[in-house]
C-alpha cells in the first residue's frame, strides 16, 4: 500500500465491530464515510443536474471509463480540462477501468445474478478479443474498434483526470470455475503491475489508484489476490468480481477478504448498492460503493422504500397508488416526498413522464443519502448493528 | 365584462403607449404582468419539479383540459382537492378549454402554421364528429370514445379547479374562408353563452372565466367577436384562432383585436411565444401568453438565445460546439449556462441524456422570463419600443 496525502488520504474517524467511519480526502473536496457514490456514468448522473447531486449532500460520483471512452472520448475531456471541468462537477471522482464492461459483453452479462450488465441497448457492441495485452472490443456508438488494456484504462483515467483511477482488471462470472478463475486472477495481478507501471510515469498529479481484489468464489484466491494488491504501490484498495449468485454468497465472498485488509486502506466495494447489501457492506467495513440500482430503478419508475418484502422499492408503474395522498416515504426530506402524493408521483411515472424520473432519481440518492449518514450516526455512536437490523427488518434509516 | 374581484382582479401598474404592466391577482397568488405561462399539459412542466418552475420566477403554469382528460381524468384530479394539490403546485393555474387540440385533431393540424399541434403521438386520436352539441373523439390513450361541449369542458374545468377557466371555442385554421370562419365564430359565441351559464350555476367558487376572441384574420369578424365577448360576462379575455400564416399576418391579426379591447381587461394571447411574438404581443397590449415552444424546444436539444437569424434558439444536436468552453448564453442566470459549457450540454444534447432536457427545459423558461422581467422593466421606464426592438435585433433581455 502507499500512503501519500498529496494523492489522496483516510483517515479512520470512529469504529463499532467491522464498521467504521471515516474521512477520505481526496483533490476535491473529503467525503464522508461510508459513502454511496452515485454513478455519472457517462458524465452525468442521468437526470439530475451535477448542482443537484451535490445539492442531495454527494461528494463524490463515479465516471465509467467504457461509456466515455466511447463517447464522448478522451480527447475531448482532456480538452475540457478533465471530466470535472466537463461536466461541471467541483466534487471528487472515481472513475472505474471499462474492465467490468467490456468483460461483460465478453461473457454475455458478466454479473446479470446481481449486478446487471453494463451493456447499453441500441448500437452494435461485442467484444472482439480478450488477450494478455488487453481487449478488443467494437464501439456500440459507431461500430468502430477500440481497445482497452491496463496503459490504455489508465491513460483514458488519466484524460478523464479523475480523483481515484481504479486499475483495469477482469470481472470473472459467477459460472467460471477455480482454473479459470485462478488463471484470471493471475492476469488482473499482472495487469495491475501494468497499471501502476504505466501511472507511476505518466499519471496526473494527484490522481490516486486503487488495485481490485478479485479471485471470484475461492477464499484462497481471494486471499491471495488481497495479499498481491496489499503489497502493491496502491491508495486503496477495490473489491470486484463476482460476489457469487445471491446474497447470502455476497456475504461469503465478503467475508473471506474484508477481514484481511488493512485497516488503514480505503475500501471500495464496485457494483453494488441495494437496500440490505449496503447495510451488510458497512457492518464488514466497506467504506464505499457505487451502483447503478438507485438511478436506473428511478428511470424505470421504482422508488426505493422500507419495504423489505419488496426488496426495498415500489414499483410506481405497478403499484394501485390511485388516490393515496401520503408521499412516497413518510418523512424523507427529497422534494418528490416533501412536495408531492403517491397518487401524482404513480401517475406521472404510469405516464413516462421525465418529471417522473427527475424526482425519482432524486428521491433514490436522497433515501441512499439518509441510509449513509444513518449508518455513519450509528458507527459514531456504536450502535451499527442495531442500526442495520432495523434498516434490513424495514425501518427508515432517519428513524433507525 | 365582469368585475369581481372575488374571483380575479386586475391592476395595470403601468403603460407605455399600448403596452402595459399589471398585477393579476388570483386565488393563489398575484402575477406580475407581462406574464409568460409554461405549460404544465399533462399536469407537470415536463423535466422540471412544481418547485423548480416556482424557483424559475414564475406564479402560474396552463393545464391542458383535453390531456387531462383523456388521463388522469377528472375525477382523480376532483379527488385530489383539483390539480394545484394533485400536481403539488400552490401559484395560480389557467387551463385551457381543449377546443383547440379536439379541433387541431378535425383540421388536421390547426395552426401548424405557427402554432403546431396539440397532437400526441401513440395512441389512437381522431375526431369523430363536430356538432352544435360538442366534439365527440376517440382517446388516444385507449381508444374509448369521450366528449367534449361548452358544458363538458367546463365541468372538467371545475373538477381541476383552475384559477382561471377558458371557455370551450372552436380554433379555426388559417385555411378556413370567410363563411366558415363567421359561422364558426357565431357557434363559439353561442358556445361561450353555454360555458358562462353552466358556469353560473355550478362553476367553482373562486374561478374565474375567460371568453375567447375567433374570428380568424377577417378584421370585422375579429371586432364582431370582439364586441360579443367584452359584453358579456367574462373575467377577462383571450385572443385565440389562427393569427395567420406568418408572423406578419399575426401582426395585423393582433391590430385589429387588441385595440378594440377594454383597458381594464386583462389579456391572454393563447398558444404563442417565440421571442420576436413575445415582444410584439407586449407592445400592442397582451398581458399573458402561453406556449409550447420554450419547453419543446428544451425537449428536442434546442436552447433559446438572442440569434434573430436563427429564430431565437440554438439546435445543440446540429452545431459545432465541440470544445466550446463558454455558456450557452453569457449572463444568463439559469443553471445550465452558470454551471455548464456549450461544449457538455451539446454532448449531452446529442447523447439524448434526460440531464439535457432538465437543464435545457431549465435554461429556456429562465430565458423567458428574463425576456417577461426586462420587458415590465422597460415598460415601468417608458422605454419599452427601444427594449423590444434591441430583444428582436439579438440583445439579451438583462442588457436591452
């Protein structure tokens, strides 16, 4: 591990059993921790204006590197003064590798048990081929061929200039077994050894680089794979690949590498973010997570809620909401629940209307918002566990 | 005319020579005049919440009878205290009387010349039959069969509780001759009677009625109408029909109305607001306007900006703004042009992102009203002529 303030710097502000708050700085500004980091995926967080991300109390959002190499592209953000700049964003940024997604496309939907594909409908996107050097793979925007290895992820991070550069790695599925699984964790270690070579020289200044520990279903592999990124030169450290079929394995995997990180190390668990996970999350130390599950379930009209039954989300489309004056989530401070009923927020979303989604997406970050700064309370105050129960069994993080 | 402040009360503040400031009071709230009116069609101001169109400067939105009810309907809105608490919005609403989108549906397309339609594409829509009775069509959302008369459209009127209610009239095309455009008229005029009288007895307390002016562009017709309206018992008036194949057709349409027309009425221009008209529409005395055209501009990728040559409006998904680092408008106070380059939005524009729309829907009724402040400005001052004609040269509102 490296430990430079100049790139980026944690410090541990309170703990209760795994969990434990802290302040992570970054070139842009602390975030408080654990912090969910909402997903500017292709340079916004759709829907929401970057003033209203931070508005909602984020501090850092996640860019992924995939979508933005293939549109708009490097050059032009590098052009803008970096993604910051481009979109307007005075907070911090991570950018992922494009690893997740091009090895999605690779293995038909690399994480569909669940984290969902990072596949976008519409134009052609396949990969091409998958070789020591890196990955090929066609633009889904014009067909045209790309190419991403460790130099080239880190080169595009570096064009994007985000705060924290995660390294390229390969995501395995849940399917792969122990030889694959081993072979390819091998190659995310050498790759790593790639990226860090690569940045060590031509790296912005100030950018920090996480290593992913990957090794799939296999608590050796894990532990190996959590030993070689630990005595690498990385700022913090990322979970990845799968995390196993279902919750109760994500649990497992979990398990088997949070307890050997180091303490000092910033944490990042990639992909996941519903309700109950990142309660789980937090009580085995993660420090942040990123997720497509809060905006993309607002644009499809769901609103996450206490609802452990339904796991944690109204379907608005779905649900009969006809004639209910109460709001979404009593008490939630987002406009959609402050301002408005049930019965107007079913309708609009029944309609496909954009103001649907706007106060949706709004609504979502605002209630995973609540959950982080419920759980940083609880850690603060040594009663997480308690604390999460009560989220898992349905309570509101505000009242919990 | 009618005079009860009860219902709605209008005070001009000021004039210069037919243009005019007023204070519209209603019951939610008093509007500073001149006013331009958003559209919230289907009960939202499609992209942005009730409170950011309250934050943009503006006390009044229009509610379009005919979508709503064609859905939610107007029992859902009844029951839920009318549409300012269904909608979650506490400034004044004016809807509209749905004679013009039932007849855009008849003529094929009413006032494409100037005005587009009020046409929705998706489901099945056709008119069915035109009578002394009422217009009888088919819903576009499931096809069932619904009517709409003077006292059918007042109805739903009253179930939406608008502030301002428009009487039911028939929008006669810029293609109708002269005998069809008299009786036309003669039938919106027995309409009229039909609306107020139906009003009368089971009209909301509080809301008032505006009569709507036809005639199409025959200069006695227009008087005739005229006269019939202002002598009966409406809170205020509207100038509606075609204003002619183009703008200076509109011109003269609008000489040989608004003179004719009390001082002490207040005045709506129905379905017209490109900036140019906005401008000319306040110099010959029109106290309020609503328009698609600032919001579905938004919704296309099209921003309004002072460029006469280009009718007021920048398309972002044609120009080169690649690496255009500064606002789309320099001074303007909306979020997209304090916040964001030329550069991002017209990436986010041709990435069909809904951050576009929200920022762009955003940008251009900012715009709007800082057109609506710069004109009540300049005609308190006495300056308006120089104002309007620096506005249709290419000066930005906060500088003419």
């Amino acid at each position: 591990m490296r430990d430079d303030p100049a790139r980026l710097s944690f410090e541990r502000t309170a703990t209760d059993g795994a969990a434990r708050t802290g302040l992570l700085k970054t070139g842009h500004g602390p975030v408080e921790t654990p912090a969910f980091v909402p997903l500017a995926t292709s340079g916004t967080v759709r829907g929401l204006s970057s003033a209203e991300v931070e508005g909602l109390g984020y501090g850092m959002v996640l860019g992924n590197t995939y979508h933005l190499l293939v549109s708009p592209g490097p050059d032009r953000i590098r052009e803008a003064g970096g993604l910051h700049s481009f979109m307007g964003w005075d907070g911090a940024i991570i950018t992922d590798s494009g690893g997740f997604q091009v090895f999605s496309l690779a293995h038909g939907g690399v994480a569909d048990e669940i984290k969902g594909t990072g596949r976008r409908s519409g134009g052609p996107a396949e990969t091409i081929s998958i070789e020591e050097e890196g990955v090929t793979f066609r633009s889904y925007r014009d067909g045209s061929l790309l190419t991403l290895s460790p130099e080239a992820s880190m080169e595009v991070q570096a064009a994007l200039a985000s705060d924290i550069a995660l390294v390229f790695d390969e995501c395995t599925p849940a399917s792969a077994d122990r030889d694959y699984t081993a072979a390819s964790t091998a190659r995310t270690h050498r790759w790593l050894d790639r990226c860090l070579a690569w940045h060590e020289v031509n790296g912005p200044v100030g950018q920090a680089v996480y290593g992913i520990v990957q090794g799939g279903v296999f608590e050796d592999l894990r532990r190996e794979s959590v030993e070689y990124v630990t005595s690498s030169a990385v700022d913090g450290v990322a979970i990845g690949g799968t995390l196993g079929r279902d919750k109760e394995e994500m649990g497992g995997v979990l398990s088997m590498t949070m307890p050997f990180l180091p303490d000092a190390a910033p944490r990042h668990l990639l992909g996941i973010g519903e309700v109950d996970d990142l309660m789980r999350g937090i009580g085995l130390g993660v420090d942040t997570f990123d997720c497509a599950v809060p905006t993309r379930l607002a644009r499809h009209g769901m609103a996450l809620a206490p609802e452990p039954e339904s796991r944690y989300r109204i379907d608005l489309r779905k649900s009969r909401m006809t004639g209910d004056e109460g709001p979404l989530v009593e008490g939630c401070r987002c406009e959609a629940c402050s301002n408005h009923t049930r019965d107007y927020l079913s309708y609009l979303s029944r309609a496909e209307e954009l103001t649907a989604v706007h106060l949706l997406v709004g609504h979502n970050l605002s209630y995973v918002e609540s959950l982080m700064e419920g759980a940083r309370r609880a850690i603060r105050e040594g009663r997480y566990g308690g604390f999460a129960e009560a989220v898992i069994g349905g309570a509101v993080p505000w009242e919990a």
